[in-house]
C-alpha cells in the first residue's frame, strides 16, 4: 500500500518540483526524474529511476515521456513504503540546513519526526526584530537572538503574532482585544485564539494548528505559519488594482487579462526579468538556481536604485565592482553589502543566495520590489483601465475563506484561479459532496482545446450543485464560471460557504439539520438567558451598532466584554465602525472562526452577519 505523505512533504516536494520544471509548465520529462529526485534530496540509484519510468510507461501514466506533480507525488508514495525509504530518511537528515526534531502533536504517531530549517528561523527572526523593534508591547521578547531559539518560545503568548498578522493585512486585529499585561495561562490562550483565527480570517491555512502548538513552541508549525502571515503581507501590493504600474511588465501580443492570470510569484518573476533585459543580461527562470552567482541580483539592484531623477529621492549609486569576485560566497556577500545600501538585505545571507533557497529568495525579492518597484505606469491608450477593479470586501472574504481551507492552487485572483473548477472541486469535498475525480480534468492543459477541457470541469462542478449538493443555480451554467461572471460565480461561491458553516453546527448538533431560524432561535434564547436584547432576523437594524453580537459574546463567555470600550447610543459611522473592530476581533479571541469583516456589521450584510451569529453558535455549542 502507498504511504500517506504529509502536507509539509508535499509542500517540500513542490517546491522541489518547480526547481526542474522551470518553464512552469505543470510537467517534467522522465529524463528529468533523476535531476528531480536530487533536488528532494531523495537521491535514487540510477537503476532505480529506469525501473520508475518504465512502470509508468506500463501503466499508461506516462503521457508523452511527461511526469506531472501528482504522478511524481503518487511514485513517491508508493516508495516511502519499501526499502528505499531507509535511503530517503538518510538523505534528509544530511540536509544541509534542516533541524529535525521529535513529533509531539497528540496528532502525531509515536517516532513521527518534522524538520524545519535553520535559515528559515534566522531571517523570521531578524524580519520580526526589524518590524517589531519600536513596539512597546513586546519589549519582553524582542529583539531576539537568532541564533538561539528564543522564537519558538516568544511567540508562545500570542501577542507577536497578533501584530505580525497586522503588520501583514492592517487593521485585521483590535489592538484593544490583545492581552498585553499580567498574563495568565487563560489571557494567553485567548491571544492564541485570536491570532490562529484571525490567520485564518486573512487567507493562512491553520488546520492542524492548534493554540498548544503555539504554545509549546512547535518548531515547524511555528515556521510555517509565520512564513504564511509573512508571505501575504509581502505580496499585498503585487497585484494589478493596487499597483497599476505593474501594466509596465505586459508583452508585446499579450492583453491585460492575460498579465492579471499571473501569480505574485510569477509577477516578481516577470518584474525581476524586466530589469534584467533593461540591464542587457540573460533573464531568469526562478528564484533558486538561477541566481546562486548573485550576478542577476547586481543587475536588478543596478537598475531600481534611485538615480535622483524624482523629486526629493536622493540618489543611490550601487557599487558593481563585487560582481567581479571569483568566489560565489564573497560575490553574494558584496551584493549583500549594496543591498543594504537600500535598506533590502533582509531575509537572505551570502550562503541562502548561493544555495539558491527558494522561499528566502522569494522574501528577498518580494521587499525588494515593495521598498523599489523602479516601474511606471504606461501611457497606453489601448489599454482599458475601467477593466482594473479592486477586489471587493465580499471577494476577499470568499478567497481567504478558500485558502484557509488549504485550496491548491492557492487563490490569488477570484475569477481567474476558479476558471477550470479544480478549486471548486475541492469545496465540494469539504462540504462532503463526492466527486468523481475521474471525470476532472487536470492541468497541464493543451493549448489547443484547452479552455474546452476547464468548461467541461466548470460544467461538472455546476451538475454536482444542482443534483448532489442540491443549491439553487437557477441561471448559472459551467460557461458562468469559466468566464469568471461575477454575479453568478458568487452565488455558487456563498452557497458552498453557507453549506460549509451549517454543516459544522449540524455536526455538532449531532446531524440535527440547522437552517437560518434554527440560528436566530438559539441566539435569542442565549441572550435570553443573560436578559439581554434580541434580534429579528439578520437584517436587524440593531446589528449595525454591533451591540447583539457583543452581547452574544459575552453570553457566551461572560465578563469577556468591556462595554467600557463600546458605545451603545446614539452612534456616528466611526463609532460603529470602532464597535464592529471590536466585536469581530472578539469573537475570534474567543474561538469563533469569523471570515467577516467589520463593515459586513455595520452596513448589515444579511449574508455575512449570518455567518458571524452561525460561527460564535458554533462557539456556544462547544460550550455546552
């Protein structure tokens, strides 16, 4: 039988993946499978790799002497179960840079390891102490040494985390909902609450993430779950309606739409390329092997350092004579040293350049591009600007929703990511609609008939809401989906969002179906119980004042509220805005998962405010 992988192995597998498929085109050839399996550091005997690849060519997986990710994964499953897993345990305890460490989570079976890597804590750390250093609220932790492990134990009362996740998607906590002083075993899981949940409510995907985790410091949860929050405040301005000077990187040929399907990643990629053809030097194809010589890192820093041309930027000349060292590692530290020079060395030493590690290169880049994008918007009047439309609150609530839930692909752009259904997919499963994989088509697809392959999924995923998950798609047809209607896409979209919410309280209530009134019911009779106003419905004036929701709470953990930081009467839009802030970040803190946001609240989306009433009856069910 094949061994189960874990999300971390495949996560390492991916990225491994993406080193030889370097094209990004979904596919590797067999003759590339021995390259592959080094760069997983699960290094094969070459006799090895022969037999892999004549099995897949006898069992009909082989599709023109191509290797897909799921094939390579499937291959890799089925060896963790023989002898050579002894060579690949071997193998990833030698590699360089990884620590492992003995599994603890009650979820992990006896002997289970997990390793994280050393760089990976050294440049968290120095990014947190840079980020956080003028906070007064955590002059108890910071700044930290990184080459001890005083993270793992610093981010075990919350409250680091809780301002990396502000730092990251501003205004996403209530400062006043953080327990800053006097700290109790109690006050600190509840910081953890709020920071795991309020991850979550940004788009981290947390499950298997527990507050005890944070607590006892897991090493690679711990990791992992600051490279998300990092990663996300990294990319927030990589994105076409919030940086229209991006429209600089389009191709000769290509429309806007197809520059708005490119991922942050392969949009820093594209800008990191266009600085080097402005450079005059080769372009590159990713963030690891192509820049271990720090040459192409000069050539970007030569270009998007100020010239003094923009009025008030002093100008910054970049020394290009380290270029010429012979030895990689002092190449990469004179780069370093310019880098510097722009206030953008953070995240990768001399020695994460020249072993290519792709996800501190990644970081390095990313804030390279933040602090200098060096880019302008064009003066093209071919190009339709009305067609850049800002992501809306009720988009983002669905995609963070989504990536929470750990979607692959991650989506970074609503309608264009769902166009082939995959995403959609996997929302059915998680609403415990079954879905018959092999009627899925999966990418790479051709580019001749390709699209046809993506309506074909999109009309599956619009069969199954109608017969099996039995929503109303009146109107909606898989055409719909595959050109991103927005109206119609968002329909589906709240219907799989509302069935995922109802299906926790069912499970809870022991399948006792849950409908609207079911809610509305047992909030009444809670705030009943506390002899505290009631609501009519979702569409309650009341709840734009926030107070039913802060009354539910405090039912529900009583004494949790201080109504000394709320206003009741008589509200102006900020002061409803300041109660809704609170009252979200709250909830969290107590353990209810909310994806809304403050202004769903205050403008009384009847769709958004069910799901807040339904996560923190999630809540009081636990309780109980």
């Amino acid at each position: 039988m094949a061994a189960q992988i874990s999300q971390e192995e495949v996560d390492d597998l991916r990225e491994a993946f993406a080193k030889i498929d370097v094209d990004s085109k979904g596919s590797i050839s067999t003759g590339d499978l021995n390259d592959l399996f080094k760069a997983a550091n699960l290094p094969l005997p070459g006799y090895r790799v022969r037999e892999i690849i004549q099995s897949l060519a006898a069992t009909g997986e082989q599709h023109d002497g191509m290797v897909t990710f799921d094939e390579f994964l499937n291959v890799v499953s089925g060896l963790k179960s023989s002898e050579v897993a002894k060579t690949f345990r071997k193998a990833i305890n030698k590699k360089e840079g990884i620590c492992a460490v003995a599994g603890t989570s009650e979820h992990s079976s006896s002997g289970t390891q997990h390793s994280y890597s050393e760089e990976e804590k050294v440049a968290f750390v120095n990014w947190i102490n840079k980020a956080l250093e003028n906070d007064p609220d955590c002059k108890h932790v910071l700044p930290m040494d990184p080459s001890t492990n005083n993270l793992f134990s610093a981010v075990g009362d919350g409250i680091v985390l809780c301002k990396m996740i502000n730092l990251s998607v501003p205004d996403t906590i209530d400062e006043r909902t953080i327990n800053k002083k006097k700290l109790t075993p109690f006050t600190i899981q509840e910081n953890l609450n709020l920071a795991l949940n309020s991850a979550s409510a940004i788009g981290c995907h947390v499950v298997n993430i527990g507050a005890e985790d944070l607590k006892e410091g897991r090493q690679h949860l711990v990791l992992g779950l600051l490279w998300q929050v990092i990663k996300i405040g990294l990319f927030a301005d990589i994105e076409i309606s919030r940086n229209e000077a991006l429209i600089a990187l389009l191709r000769d040929g290509e429309t806007l739409e197809d520059l708005m399907k490119l991922s942050p990643e392969e949009l820093l990629l594209r800008w990191a390329n266009y600085h080097l053809e402005g450079a005059g030097c080769p372009k590159i194809n990713n963030f690891s092997s192509d820049i271990k010589d720090s040459k192409a890192y000069y050539n970007i820093l030569g270009q998007v350092a100020p010239k003094g041309d923009e009025e008030g930027i002093p100008p910054i000349a970049i020394d290009m004579t380290g270029i010429r060292e012979k030895e990689d590692v002092k190449r990469a530290e004179c780069m370093l040293e310019q880098a510097d020079r722009l206030g953008c060395r953070q995240f990768v030493t001399a020695t994460d350049v020249i072993r290519g590690n792709p996800k501190l290169n990644l970081a390095f880049v990313a804030n390279l591009f933040n602090k200098y994008p060096a880019l302008k918007k064009p003066e093209n009047q071919d190009i339709d600007w009305s067609s850049i439309e800002g992501e809306t609150r009720e988009e983002r609530t669905f995609r963070n929703w989504m990536n929470s839930l750990g979607v692959n692909p991650r989506v970074n752009h609503l309608y264009v990511d769902l166009a082939d259904a995959l995403v959609i997919f996997q929302l059915y499963e998680k609403i415990k609609v079954p879905v018959d994989w092999g009627r899925v088509n999966k990418p790479p697809y051709p580019k001749l008939g390709g699209n046809m392959k993506k309506l074909e999924n999109c009309n599956y995923a619009v069969d199954l809401g109608k017969n099996q998950a039995k929503f109303s798609l009146v109107g909606i047809a898989g055409q719909d989906l595959n050109a991103g209607n927005r109206t119609l896409t968002l329909a589906l979209l709240w219907q799989l969002m509302r069935r995922y919410t109802l299906n926790i309280l069912e499970d809870l209530g022991d399948g006792q179906k849950v409908i609207d009134d079911t809610i509305v019911a047992w909030v009444n009779d809670t705030l009943t119980q506390s002899s505290k106003g009631t609501i009519s419905g979702f569409k309650d004036g009341s709840i734009s004042t926030s107070m039913p929701v802060l009354d539910l709470i405090d039912s529900i953990q009583p004494g949790s509220i201080r109504y000394d930081l709320v206003k009741a009467e008589d509200l102006t839009e900020e002061e409803k805005l300041n109660n809704a802030k609170y009252a979200i970040s709250m909830a969290r803190k107590i353990g209810a998962r909310v994806y809304a946001l403050p202004e769903d609240l205050v403008e009384v989306k009847p769709k958004m405010v069910m799901t807040v009433f339904a996560c923190l009856m999630a809540r009081g069910m636990r309780r109980a």
